[in-house]
C-alpha cells in the first residue's frame, strides 16, 4: 500500500450502527491514578468487554489530571507582555501568563477573548486552561493540556491491550470553539489506533462521479459525538465507550488534525 | 420559565447511552418525493418504532432533493463578479455564479479556495454546492442547500408526528471544514424539535464552581455524531436515528448556531 493509500480506509460496508456508552462510576481522578485500570473496572462495572475496534473517548480534564498537569496561581508571576495580554482582555495576568507559556502565537485577542495557536498546534481559547473540576479545595489551581496528547492516547491504548488483550483506539477530547458558529463542540486533541482524517478523495459517489477534496475530521467526529453522553458540568462521566465507528483502523494521531499555519487562511 | 432559564436545557441524570442507526433502504430521492414517508418505511425496516424524544438526521442532500433545489449548470450567465471570483479561485464561473447567488458575502477566495457567508448565515466552502452524487445521467445538474432547512426540519418533524404519533426531533447535517483544522465534519444547517445551542453558563461544576462561557452547540455534535455512519460517498445512508440524547427537548433551531457577523472576529 502507498502511503496516499494509507490515509484512505475504507468504510466497512453494512456496519451502520454507533452505540456510546458513558462508563459508569469512574472516580475522581488524581496525579499519578492509573488510568487504563479505572477505564477497565468501569468497563466491567458497565456490564461489557471491551472489543477489538472499540474506540474509548476520555475527556482531557481527567487525562490532564492523572497526568499532574496543574498549576497553582499563587507561583505565578506574570510578565510585562501577559500584563498587558491580560488588560487587553480583562482577563487574570496570571491565567494570561500560563496561556501564553503554553502557546506559540496570539491569534485574537479582545475584551473576554483569547484564542492562541497551542504549543500542540490547536487554535483554541485560553490555551485550554482550566479551573472548572479540577478538584475540591482546589481554588487556586488551573488544569493545563496533557503535555503531548497523542502520546497520552498511544500509552493508554498500549496498557488496555496489556490489560485486556484487546486492540482499541483512543481519542482524548475538548471542548473548542468555532470561527463562525456559536457553541463549543468535542474535537480530538489526541487519538491512537484510529484515524484521524479520512481521506475520501478520489473515491467514486454515488453515480461514479469523482469526490473532490473530501477529507474527513472522523476523530473531531466521534470526539463530538462522546461529548454528547459525557456532559459538560457535573455530570462526571469522563470515559465513553464508542463502538462501531465504520472505518478501518490504522495509528492515527490528532497531529493529522492541525492545519499547518501556511495552510491557515483564517489566523 | 424564564427565556434564559428556556435555553439551559437539563441532561437528564442517569441517561448516558447514545444509539445511532443508519436507517437501511432509503430508496434514491428525487423532487416532490415524500421523505417523511421514505423515512418512516426505513425505521420500520430497520425493525425500529420511532419512539418522543428521537432525532432523525437527514442528510442536507436528499431534503434538496426533495425540495427540487437542482440547478443547471447549462442555465448560468456568469457576470462579470462571477468571472472575476472564477479567475481568483481557478472555479468554474457558473458554479461561482451560483455560489454569489446565494451567498451574502465572500470571505475568503484563494486558489482553490471560495468561502462565503450563505444567505442562511453559515460561514461555508462554495454556498454548499455539490455536484456529487445528484443523480444518474445529471452531469450538468448541481445541488443547492434548502431554501430554509430549519423550515424543512419543522415540516418533516410535523409531517412524523402525524404519521407515526410521536414527537421526535429533526436535524438536517452538511459537512463543513473549519478555520484551523483538517477535514470536514457534520454540521446541523437546520433543526426542529432539539436544542441547537444548550446554555449551560452559570450551572456549577462538580466542585461547585462557576461554570462560565459553556455554551454547547449540540446540534451540530449530533450532526456530527450522525455524519460517521452515513458515510460520505457511495454508501447511501442518508438518514440516521439518533436515540438517547440526554438533554431535555425544546424548539430549536441551527440559526441560533450561526454567529453574527459583529461577534465574529475570524471574517
């Protein structure tokens, strides 16, 4: 297979049902938790076994926890260039401080906004920084992105398979803003096991006539799905179980995802 | 109820499982055909009762079809903008005549590249028009959005209820790409009978915080969500029901999705 071809998995024909499954009970999550070992007894809880090609979708949050990514207010002390971020915006030149040290660009910046191009190369508001759930007492700290999420999906796939014998993707979600439309929805910021873009182009339609530039966001797409079952406040189900994604497998990451800046007309 | 409590649709506790089934046999559509009834067919095909609270995802294709949104390409005058824009862009200068058509505003035109603000309000690629899968024999025939598609989803949301006695929810999905990312995804360009924006701004977190800025567009998740087992190309799955969407119901509408022009900082 070429590497075009590669990028090219084929829906599987017939398959046309999508079951997602919050996993019940999954505790609150802490620095250093293993992860694999609370999706697994969730799994069980749930009444099922994980399969070959299920897909598990876990909201970054417990991800960014598990993995200690948080950072206290109290040590942070924001330069001259997030004071001035933070005036523009009306935004805490702490918070402000620890967005920009995880960015590589200011996309927009305005009263109430502050859309950065990631370090990981998302373009996205406050660098996904966040100091909603992320623990009791807790009202100094702040929850930064898993440092590489894609690494994150590939671990997590590779203990499951350790732990469960089985192979199955993994897709770390969030909740982003869009351009031009109102409301956040779930995108991939990290996938394994599962492709993130599906290249449709040059597949025949209906009538055999030639499909042009269709490229698929399938991990945006079940990471949007997944966020439908997790909610988004206090519900706390941070692990949704997706099965049936009618496509086949290879390692895909979110990286996929990133339109490269020299692409990007709208920045 | 207040208009703002009317917009924080609740998740219903406890409900945390998503089913999404591509209905089996949707025959191929043309103009005038009733979809309520192809529909209704399909569920009962599918060994399924549609049941209140189900939403029904409908590929924006087979409504324009339906609707007789064809236009041919033999048919177009391009003027002189039209030329110009086909020049810009190396499009053909009847398709961009009927993107000016219908569209308010051109966003951004590049090679390859023609982004416009629809009539509709939606910030799209080429006003939505395809000239994919449109039917056998119609080289010359392309395909436009529905005149109203959030008019189209009240009338077979109304036309269901009728039929079948429940009230389900109905969305009409498009693909779209975005500003920074990759690949397509669903997109709702019109809703019925389903909260197309869910407000959740002001509910705590789990440890009581204030969630702030939390508005979700979950419509366009479902769209999204619907979009992965209709398939793109040749599959012919065109119409998906959704069951289990944990949110309670309310009459909505993809308008509420599109962001004025005076809040977009991306135009």
């Amino acid at each position: 297979m070429t590497a075009a071809e590669e990028l090219r998995p084929r829906p599987v024909p017939g398959a046309a049902e999508l079951r997602l499954l919050a996993l019940p009970g999954i505790p609150l999550v802490g620095a250093g938790d293993d992860l694999a070992a609370m999706i697994a007894d969730a799994v069980e809880r749930g009444g099922e076994r994980l399969r070959d090609g299920d897909v598990l979708v876990v909201a970054q949050k417990v991800v960014s926890k598990a993995e200690g990514r948080v950072a206290r207010l109290a040590d942070v002390r924001p330069s001259e260039r997030a004071h001035a971020v933070a005036r523009a915006t009306g935004k805490d030149a702490r918070i402000v401080e620890l967005v920009l040290a995880e960015s590589d660009d200011v996309v927009r910046a305005a009263h109430d906004v502050l859309v950065v191009a990631h370090r990981l190369g998302f373009v996205m508001a406050n660098a996904g920084i966040d100091q909603s759930n992320v623990g009791p007492g807790d009202g100094d700290a702040v929850l930064l992105l898993p440092r590489d999420p894609d690494a994150s999906c590939a671990r997590l796939r590779s203990a499951l398979r350790t732990r469960a014998g089985v192979d199955v993707g993994v897709i770390v979600n969030d909740s982003h803003g869009r351009a031009w439309r109102n409301g956040t929805v779930g995108v991939a910021i990290g996938a394994a096991g599962v492709p993130a873009l599906v290249d449709l182009r040059g597949r025949a339609d209906l009538f055999q006539r030639h499909l042009r530039a269709t490229e698929v966001g399938l991990a945006d797409e079940i990471a949007s799905a997944a966020s439908i079952v997790m909610g988004q406040a206090d519900e706390g189900r941070p692990v949704v179980l997706v099965r049936g994604v009618p496509y086949e497998r290879r390692d895909g990451c979110a990286r996929e995802l990133v339109r490269p800046r020299e692409r990007d007309l709208f920045r």
